[in-house]
C-alpha cells in the first residue's frame, strides 16, 4: 500500500490518495494517469497487469489497487 | 472472417517519411498539463519525434515522391502493374478518388484499375487483402498498395491525448504472384458500433465543417480540440485492442496450426508503445519479436506503422531472409485485421525521406 501512494503522488503530488475513495470521479487521475501508475506498478512488483485490467473500476482507490496487484500474485 | 490466399507474395516494400521533424519536449507547453506528468507519460507511451507534412501537403505528394523514386531506381516499372490501391483517411479531396489523382500526376496507363479504401490503423492487413484478391483476375500480374496518411493535419495541437501520437507518412508494397503452395492466413473483424472511439466528427455530409465546427472545446479532460479534429477516446480504444486483438491473432494461428513460439515476428500496428507492451505481455511474446519503436521515431502514422516497423527494423533482414510474420492492425471503424505469412527476399525495404 505504501508503495502505491508513493507512486500515486509522484503522479499527482498535489492529490491526497488517502482522502478519496473515487480516484477518477474526484479528478485525481485520468485515463492516462492510469496508464502511467501502471507502468509503475509492474516495475515496482516486477509483474505485468493484464491490458483487459487496466479500466477504471480496478483503478478507483487505495482499496481497488490492493485488490487487482493481489490477483497479479504480489503479497500485500 | 476467415480468408485464405494462395500464391501469393511482398516483393517489395518502400516506406516514405516527411523530412520535417517535430519533438514532444518542444511541444509539452502546448498542452494544458503540468509538465513532469506529460514527461511521465512520454517515457511510458514512447512520445518523442515524429514526422509531420509541412503545410499543404498532402497523401497524394507522399504518394507520388516514394512512387517516383521506386521508378528512378528502376525497382518498380511505370507501366508495370495493373492495379494500384490506396488505403487512407485523409484523401486529397472528398471527390474525386485520391488513387486517380496519383494515377494522372505520375502518368500511368488508363489500364489501371485504382481504388480507394477509406480505413485506418488496420488498413496494412485489409489493403493487402484486397491486393491479394485482385491478383486472382487474370489480367492483374502486380498490384501497387500505397497506404498513407497526414493526419497530423486533422488534430488539434492542444490535444495531448492524440496530437504528441500523431505522424504523417506514407508506404508502398509490391504485391504479386508468388509459390503456389504459400498458404497466406487472414482473419478480421469489424464493428460499427463503436465507431465513435476514433473519429473526426465534422467536414463530412453528416456535419459539414462550419466556423462552429472550427472552435476549440474541453471535453472535460483539460485537451482542447474542435469537432474538425480527430477525437480518440483512448481508454475504449485502448480496452478494444487488448481485448480483441490477442484473441484475433491467438484464432489465426490455431487455424493455422502454428504455434505462437513459431512465428519469427509479431509485426503490430504501433498505435504507443505501452499498448504494443501489454499485446506482447498478453501473447508471451517476447519483445524482441514485436517490435514497438515506431511511436517514438516516427509517431503513430495509421496504416504505415506496419511497414514501416518492417524498413526501419528489419531491412537488411527480409531482402535476404525469409521469416514467418504474423500482422496486426486495428483502429478506426472498430476495424481489427491480421494475417500470417511467409514474408522476405524482398527486392528493396527501405525508407525514403521527402521534402
């Protein structure tokens, strides 16, 4: 988890990941943020999320994340 | 749907560069991002030169220079083929054909059959569909396809989900009869539904271009582009391919009966680099056999993409070697083609640059 909000703010240090649950509807990410904190992802974990995971509903907070690296076998 | 072609075969492959080249960093501050994001973004999605036209010029100027340089260089003979195809979504003129005009500027014969075919990012496959399937007519032993495009002029320089993408080239194969067991395997689909993903919504009869059409809107996503520019919504395009495409190519092998580890090269339409990644992770391919600079050296130049992964990787490789090269392209329409082929021993595959 505390890898990903690092990754997080270093995308968009002025957003606070923690205070929203709805990353995308709150404006904090868009869809090429996403694309961005993916490639982050897979570097950091050394896996490849799926192309067909990479839509919004995986990508809307802390919690959604969490979930989709544990179906891509990273311990949390 | 599933085609089959026999006897036939590449012998040539020229693709066609404008000379003038732009970079992402000397255009970030025209988007209306904080610039360390869009430098993130440049690194995952490969945003770094392209090659646009100069003002004015257009798919038939990139047509005619590549066609007469392959008649300077005796690789192609001006009367020498029957049909010529072109695959573009940005004709000179709504009317008349673009292929007509290229036809009249480089004084070829009346007996020529020339055909538009109005596609995008997927027309590699489906214009080399159609070049086989004229090659099935007596009277036509060669077939010219020319694939091109400058939609660089169709996109809104304050448009970061498209304009930084975007690169203006051209490309002609020589498409002609070949060993008569070859077995050339070709599936595509399409699917109108959704064919609002990729679009340039005005200066057709549906909503002709007014001074309306020419304003610059934020649809919400901090780019500014008008309804004459092309529109991407990169999220369902992005979804579509790696939904789509890796369940194409993974079908066409079976009916092939070839194994994904046989194929020598996964030779994809390079829409960004982080897409082309994802396909390879997807297809275990490994990267060296997809190739996925074309983005960053060139920009995503719709239909050429394809052959020009082939002349700026792999020149001197397929004009003295022969490979097994499965194709891809997908975009606009929904369109998504591939093909599986024997491909090689071409009489020329380079690339050319034009004033």
């Amino acid at each position: 988890m505390k890898a990903t909000i690092e990754i997080l703010t270093d995308i968009r240090p002025e957003c606070d990941f923690n205070a929203s649950k709805n990353f995308m509807g709150d404006g904090l990410l868009d869809s090429f943020d996403m694309i961005t904190l993916v490639a982050a992802l897979d570097k950091v974990h050394g896996i490849s999320i799926s192309g067909v995971d990479i839509v919004p509903e995986n990508f809307q907070n802390l919690q959604t994340i969490s979930n989709l690296l544990r179906q891509n076998g990273v311990v949390l | 749907m599933n085609l089959n072609f026999r006897g036939k075969r590449l012998s040539g492959i020229l693709a066609v560069v404008p000379a003038n080249e732009r970079t992402f960093l000397e255009e970030m501050k025209n988007y209306n991002f904080p610039e360390a994001r869009s430098l993130k973004l440049k690194e995952v999605m490969g945003y770094n030169k392209r090659r646009m036209v100069t003002h004015g010029v257009c798919v038939s100027d990139l047509a005619v220079a590549g066609m007469e340089r392959l008649f300077q260089k005796n690789q192609l003979g001006r009367n020498e083929f029957d049909a010529m195809i072109l695959v573009t979504q940005s004709p000179d003129h709504f009317m008349p054909p673009t292929s007509n005009i290229i036809q009249g500027r480089l004084n070829l014969k009346q007996d020529l059959l020339c055909l538009d075919i109005n596609q995008g990012c997927a027309g590699y496959v489906i214009g080399l569909i159609q070049a086989f399937m004229l090659l099935d007519q007596d009277s036509i032993q060669k077939v010219v396809l020319i694939n091109a495009d400058v939609l660089s002029r169709k996109t809104s320089p304050q448009d970061r989900n498209s304009y930084p993408l975007i690169g203006d080239a051209a490309s002609i194969t020589i498409v002609e009869r070949g060993e008569k067991e070859a077995v050339i395997y070709a599936d595509l689909k399409m699917d109108g539904t959704r064919h609002a993903a990729l679009i340039i919504p005005a200066g057709g009869f549906r909503l002709p271009s007014t001074p309306d059409t020419c304003i610059l809107e934020d649809a919400g996503d901090n780019n500014l582009r008008a309804k004459d520019h092309l529109r991407m919504d990169g999220s369902t395009v992005f979804n579509f391919v790696q939904a789509e495409v890796p369940k194409l190519i993974e079908g066409l092998l079976a009916r092939a009966g070839i194994p994904i580890s046989d194929v020598d090269y996964y030779l994809s339409h390079q829409a960004n680099r982080f897409m082309i990644q994802k396909l390879a992770d997807k297809l275990k391919v490994p990267q060296c056999k997809m190739p996925n600079n074309i983005v960053e050296h060139f920009g995503n130049s719709s239909s050429v993409t394809i052959p020009l992964a082939i002349t700026y990787n792999l020149s001197n490789h397929f004009k003295n070697n022969n490979s097994q090269v499965c194709l891809a392209g997908f975009g606009a329409g929904l369109t998504w083609s591939a093909m599986l082929m024997q491909l090689g021993n071409l009489d020329f595959c380079e690339i050319a640059e034009c004033a």
